[in-house]
C-alpha cells in the first residue's frame, strides 16, 4: 500500500488519481493517520503552497514522528516542498525542516540573466546518476516545475538530477531509501507517470 | 536545455460543452471536453486551460465534473477560470482537481480576494487574467468579455495583482481577440517587464507564427490560443515544431 501523506496543504489528488492510474492493481491512499503511514509499504510526501505553512500543518497534526521514521526506513518519495522539507533550513520564513538531509532550502534570484520566478513550466533534469527510478526516463527528459525556492545540498553523492534556470540548481535527489524531486511528476505527462511506476516497485 | 515556453489550448466551456467565441460572441460548437483535453494532451500541450462561459449559476458545477473526469486520465496541468467569485469557488475547482485557477472579474471587484486565496492555497496556484484594451495612449482593464470599461489602468493593475500574490498573469488583448491579427505585442511586453512572474500571452492568434511573435517580441513565457487549435487548421505539434524551427525552447 502507498500512503500519499495529507496535513491539509494542498491538492493531492492530482497524486492520488496519477498512481490510480498507472499501477491499478496497487492500492494508495491518501492519509493523515500516523498508523497508516506507519503500516504503509510505501511513502508519498507531496507538498505545495509555503514551506513554513506546510511545516507548522505537520507539526499541528502530529505527524512530523511518523514521516521522520518513514523516512528513515521505507521507500520514501518527496514532490516539490515534500523535497524542500526534507533539509535542515529555508530562508523561505526562515525556518527550521524537518533536518533529514544536510543543506538548505533558498529562493531563485533574478541576477545577470533575468528569470521569472516561480520557475513555472517544463525544463529539463539531467541524471547523476542511474537510480532505479530513472528506468525508461532519458536523461535531459523534461518535468513540470512550479516553484521559488531550490535546495542546496551539503553531502555529495545524493545529487541526481540537476536542471539549469539562471543557475544549475538540484532537482532531484536521492539517499537509501528516499528519492525527492523538485517537478510534479503527476503533473509531467508521460514521463512523470513513469518515474511513479518506477517508485511503485522499487526495491531499495 | 532549459525551460521551455508553453503553448496552452484554451477550451472554452458552456454547459459542459466546448465552444469558442469570436470577440466572445457568435459561439461555434467544437466538441466534448474530455475527448478534446485527451487529443490535446496526445498531441503535446503544455498545460490546458478552461474558461467556464456558462451563463445561468444552475449550470456552473458542470465544469467541477469536468474537471474531475480531465483530472483521471491526463497528468499536465489544468487551469480553470471563469465565473470564479469566492475563496469557496477556488477550492471546490482545486479540490476537483484544477491545478491552477484564474480570476478575473472578481479581482477587480474584490482585489482581496487575490490576497486572501494566495494566502490559503498559494501563489503557485492563482492566475490573475485580465481583458486590456487600448484608450488613447495606455491600457485599461475592461470587464464582462470587453463591455465594461473599469478606467484601471493595465500596468499598474497587473503589478498590484502580482504584489496581492498572483502567481502568474493571464494577459487577453481584447482589441486582438478574435481578429486573427496576433497578440498586442507591445502591451504583453510592457507587462511582462514590469513584473517577476511569468506571463500568458493570449488574443489574436491567427497564425503559427504569431505565437513566436508573443514568445520572441512580446517577452510572453507561455502563450494561450483556442481557434486555431480546435478546428484543425494546426495541431500543437505543428505550432511546436514551427517555434523550434524558429529558436524557441518548447518540449517535442
């Protein structure tokens, strides 16, 4: 079972009705109950919205316990803010994550070459490295991003994927068992639905 | 490779039907919403957007099922507007699985309603549109399909939007649309110099090679057209190709 987790920030049906989709036979749901994040075999951690607000609705809702040990043993799959939370920090409010991964959370700056921020549309994520959930995705394939805030990681080797807005900036990453991404692969078409399938069964 | 400008078909919906207006009247009938998202979807749009024309508020919770059926079997973004009114509305659309919403009367009615569904939802997920035409020598915003003069002036509103927490801008040209002449190139520009978030260009698209006018000239980082695209005259891929012959970055 795949527990989509749910503290009230957001749309997450979009995430719902994509893994509906592509693995039928699989059974998700989506969950604010610690006790089924704890028996899930699987872990989707989306957020969208500010970081603060979607820190301050886990915390209120006691969940913060049940998605810090998910995510310290289960495959574990971290959309958009759900990748930005998973750091120490964000200049974003400030604030403190949920300091799973070394590094901070930082907001896009339109410097020489002038950017548009959020960082709306689809660009294109090359691979670092051949993870599993890469399988059957070429590298430079392109994923929807909407955001106004990146991470910056301090441990090398969890980089796998990085895309280029004004900067190179991380897109994806990946350590044991978590994978977090900075696009909405259920909002990327083809190529988004794949990498869920590839989450759907990965083995870690 | 980096980020790519968007081409986004604007299905235009009335009683659960898709229609499209020129100069939003003398509407032609096109076809069933769910089927036509699809084709567009297989075809390689961007994103989609539905513009709710329906008149009479009995039939208004047509576009939420629409919605929901688009929002099971197509994995892009989804933009709904018209008729949006109230905090309640954005939600009701968002829960049935629109991923953005865009407001535009109401904007204008209740600004704070801009600030109040940034605040709840977030910015990533409030489009404001706005309807520009041309007085004398600027733009200003007109409501009700380009009837009603509102004397703001266009600039200034659309920079206000952004600071209330518009996360980007629809831009509507209603001296363009529905003339097949192109988009009001000036107007997308200005704007789009004068604020942070991305823009739409839309209004007046007759032709592929107004679309590399809206991206290349008028600064658009999206660009939004319905007639060209609903009866066949060219797919999306045709309008992709043609931008990438022509140096704009689009996802083939």
């Amino acid at each position: 079972m795949i527990a989509i987790i749910d503290y009230g920030m957001g749309n997450l049906k979009s995430v719902h009705n994509a893994f509906k989709y592509i693995v039928p036979s699989i059974t998700s749901v989506v969950t604010s109950d610690p006790n089924v994040i704890n028996s899930a075999d699987r872990i989707v951690f989306p957020g969208q919205g500010a970081m603060p607000d979607c820190i301050r609705e886990i915390e209120e809702r006691g969940l913060k316990d049940a998605i810090i040990n998910a995510a310290a043993k289960k495959p574990f799959l971290g959309i958009c803010i759900g990748l930005q939370m998973l750091f120490d920090k964000s200049d974003e409010g400030d604030i403190t994550g949920l300091q799973i991964l070394k590094g901070s959370v930082r907001r896009f700056i339109s410097g020489k070459e002038k950017i548009k921020i959020p960082h709306m549309g689809w660009n294109s994520v090359s691979h670092k490295n051949n993870h599993p959930l890469w399988r059957n995705i070429s590298s430079e394939e392109r994923f929807y991003f909407v955001h106004s805030y990146y991470v910056k990681e301090e441990e090398s080797g969890i980089v796998q994927g990085q895309t280029e807005y004004g900067q190179t900036f991380t897109s994806a990453i990946a350590k044991d068992n978590l994978f977090a991404c900075q696009f909405h692969p259920e909002k990327s078409g083809s190529a988004g639905l794949q990498l869920l399938k590839n989450f759907s069964s990965w083995v870690c | 490779m980096t980020l790519s400008k968007r081409i986004i078909p604007c299905l235009d919906v009335t009683n659960g039907r898709v229609v499209k207006g020129v100069n939003f009247v003398d509407l032609q009938d096109a076809g069933d919403p769910v089927e036509i998202a699809k084709n567009y979807n297989e075809q390689g749009a961007d994103e989609l957007t539905f513009l709710d024309i329906t008149a009479s508020s009995d039939d208004r919770d047509l576009i939420l099922d629409i919605i929901e059926s688009v929002a099971k079997q197509i994995f892009i973004p989804l933009t709904v507007g018209g008729g949006v009114r109230s905090v309640n509305d954005i939600r009701r659309l968002l829960n049935a699985g629109a991923d953005k919403v865009s407001i535009n009367t109401s904007a204008i009615l209740n600004p704070e309603l801009v600030r109040e569904a940034s605040n709840r939802f977030g910015s990533q997920c409030i489009v404001v549109a706005i309807d520009a035409k041309k007085v004398d020598d600027h733009w200003e915003i007109f409501t009700h399909g380009g009837r009603n003069k509102t004397g703001i002036d266009a600039i200034e509103w659309t920079k206000k939007m952004v600071d209330y927490g518009a996360g980007e801008l629809l831009i509507t040209s209603m001296d363009r649309d529905g003339t097949k002449s192109g988009f009001d190139l000036e107007l997308t520009q200005l704007i789009s110099d004068s604020v942070e978030v991305p823009i739409i260009a839309s209004g007046g698209v007759g032709n592929l090679s107004h679309l590399v006018d809206g991206v290349k000239f008028g600064k658009a980082d999206a660009v939004l057209a319905a007639s060209i695209f609903h009866f066949g005259e060219f797919s999306i891929r045709d309008a992709k190709d043609y931008m990438k012959k022509n140096d704009v970055e689009v996802r083939l």
